[in-house]
C-alpha cells in the first residue's frame, strides 16, 4: 500500500513550486512590461 503521508508531502512540495513558478512568471512578465513602458 502507498504511504499516504508522504504522498501529501509530495502534492504539497509540488503545488508550492508550481505557485512559485507561477509566481515567478507574473514578475518576470510585469518587469519586462515596465521595462518595456520606459522605452516607449
């Protein structure tokens, strides 16, 4: 039988990483938008 603790574990690591991507993306994205607003 599967340890369901640390199949917990696991889902939980990977939806923090997956919101830290996310995240992640959206500054990139607004730093270049404002990057890109200075320019113009």
């Amino acid at each position: 039988m599967l340890n369901i603790s640390r199949l917990s574990k696991f889902v939980s690591v990977a939806n923090f990483v997956l919101y830290l991507e996310i995240a992640l993306t959206k500054e990139k994205y607004r730093y270049m938008y404002r990057q890109s607003s200075y320019i113009f």
